[in-house]
C-alpha cells in the first residue's frame, strides 16, 4: 500500500529514479563543500591564533627581559596578569627562568606542574596535556642578563565553536536544499517524462488492438512534437497494414482454388478452405505435414478406397507404403 502510495505520489520508475539521482548528487556536492569549508576555515583560523599567540608570547618576552633582571617578580606578576587579561582567548600566562622555574603565572588555585611538559621551544605553539587539550601554548625565549621563557595559553575552543556552528547551518542548508531538490527534481521529472508516458499508454493501445490510437500532447517542444507525430504515423501506417492484411487473408481463404504454404523446408504451416474441399483434410490435419507425402500417389486428394488405409496412416503420422 505505502509503495502505492508512493508511486501516485512521485511517479514511475524513470522519476523516481531523476529524483534520487539529482537528490543524490545535490548532498554529495554540499558534504564535500562542507568538508573542504571545514578544513579552510580550520587552517585559517588556525593560522590566525598562532599569529596572535606568538605575537603575545614575544611581546611579553620582549617585556620581561628587563624584570626578570632585576628579579622584579611583582611586576612580572602584573605583567602577565594584563596579558592575560588583554584578549578573551588567553587562557593563562606565565613565565619561568633558563632553570624551568616559574617565576609567575596567572593560575589562582597554584601553578598545574603538568604544563610544563607540554610547551614547545619553537614558539609555532602546541596543545598541552589532559584537561588544557583544547589550549595551545605558545612559548618565547627572554634574551637579557638573565635568561628564560614565557608561556601564553591560547583557547582553541572559540574556532571548534565556530567551526561546529558552520557545519550546523550547512547541514541544514543540505537538508533543505535536499528537500528543494525533491520538488524540483519531481517537477522536472514529470515534466521530462509525461511524453514517455503517452507514449507508453498509445503502445498499449495499440497492443489491444485499438490500431490507428492517436497521442495527443500540449508540449511546444520540437523534439516531443516530433516523436508524436512519428507515433501517430506509424500507428496510422501500421493500421493500414493491418487492413491490407486482412483483405488479403479474406481473399487467399476464400479462393475457389486451394492454396498452402510452406516454410523454407516445405512444411505446410497453412491451407485455405478449398484445400479441405479437394484433399478432404483440414488445415489442422495438413499443418505440419511435407508436401512431398501430398504426392505419394496421384489420387492423393480423391475418394478411391484402395487409398483409405493409406490416408488414415498419413493421418496418424505412419508410413503410407
């Protein structure tokens, strides 16, 4: 019933198969648009945080070369308290001697020892460790009288965020423009295939015996009008045909004289009615018989007795000697 349903609703074969077709290459065209966006809008946004964590890390390692000096830790203190506080993405800051000791940071529960097993000497940033997974620290060296690092925690999850709330509206412009694709795909197949269909149904027609069954179609295009009028010329053609068969067969049944005819091999596959009249077999009893065995005896066709056991074995398929 449902199948039914379906086939009243989206047509034949032919359009449902133009609709699955155009739905299917309208989503595999959105997920790899989607794909591909998806790794752009990574390595860009990517490509941006890096440029802002190494900017961040050098101009606080730049600041910290004269403080780290002067073993001022209160204002290395402060100074890592107002990078942190200079951009939302910053998760932490701190900073730490050519020994690895951290001489400040910005962390208010006590310095995660675990960060410093994640940082990088090349400054291009890495994700560190456990619960900062979604952090990439940045790290640049402080060149002075005293040497060291500082370490700035850039979030990552604001281009995740993004990057999920992308691919949300394109899965919905796919499920949308999927169901667009639907109607559009089911006009255009109907549209496409309604001269298929007449033509489908005069075949029919024809194949009934309704010879002579014109289409009629209200497409102004060349082509279908085209294809219509060769159908209704080859219907009308093949009704003739038809006619001038049957007059023929009327004439060769009806004929005063007998008529068979034979396949190549001259087996008898036909033989009107003055045929049953002369040889006084019917054409059931003649079909399939050679024309030789209507020659065994010259008075094959006639009523002479001595023939009759002859006959009655010829009927019955047996030798006639």
């Amino acid at each position: 019933m449902l199948k039914d349903k379906l086939n009243r609703i989206f047509g034949g074969g032919i359009v449902k198969k133009f609709i699955f077709w155009t739905v299917a290459i309208i989503i595999i065209f959105d997920v790899l648009t989607t794909i591909f966006m998806q790794i752009d809008m990574d390595r860009a946004l990517s490509e941006q945080l890096n440029e802002k964590g190494q900017l961040l890390s050098r101009h606080l390692a730049e600041e910290s070369s004269g403080l780290l000096s002067k073993e001022n830790t209160g204002d290395l203190h402060q100074l890592a308290v107002n990078i942190n506080n200079s951009d939302n993405e910053v998760v932490y800051v701190y900073i730490t001697d050519a020994n690895n000791n951290v001489l400040a940071h910005t962390f208010d529960g006590g310095f995660p020892n675990e960060l410093l097993a994640g940082s990088t000497d090349n400054g291009t940033g890495s994700l560190v460790p456990d619960k900062w997974g979604y952090v990439i620290d940045f790290k640049a060296p402080i060149i002075g009288k005293r040497t060291g690092f500082v370490h700035v925690g850039m979030d990552r999850r604001p281009i995740n965020e993004k990057i999920a709330r992308a691919t949300r509206i394109n899965i919905a412009n796919i499920l949308i423009e999927g169901v667009l694709g639907i109607m559009m795909a089911y006009i255009a197949g109907n549209y496409l295939t309604k001269p298929i269909r007449t033509l489908v149904k005069g075949a029919e027609e024809i194949g009934r015996g309704n010879l002579g069954f014109k289409i009629e179609t209200s497409s102004k295009d060349d082509e279908i009008q085209t294809l219509s009028n060769a159908f209704n010329q080859m219907s009308n053609s093949l009704s003739e045909s038809i006619s001038e068969l049957r007059k023929l067969s009327t004439a060769v049944e009806e004929a005063p004289d007998g008529v068979r005819i034979t396949d190549l091999d001259g087996y008898i596959i036909y033989s009107n009615k003055a045929t049953e009249k002369i040889l006084g077999f019917s054409p059931e009893e003649l079909k399939g018989k050679h024309v030789n065995e209507l020659n065994v005896v010259p008075d094959f066709g006639s009523n002479n007795p001595t023939n009759s056991l002859r006959l009655d074995n010829w009927r019955q398929g047996l030798p006639m000697r």
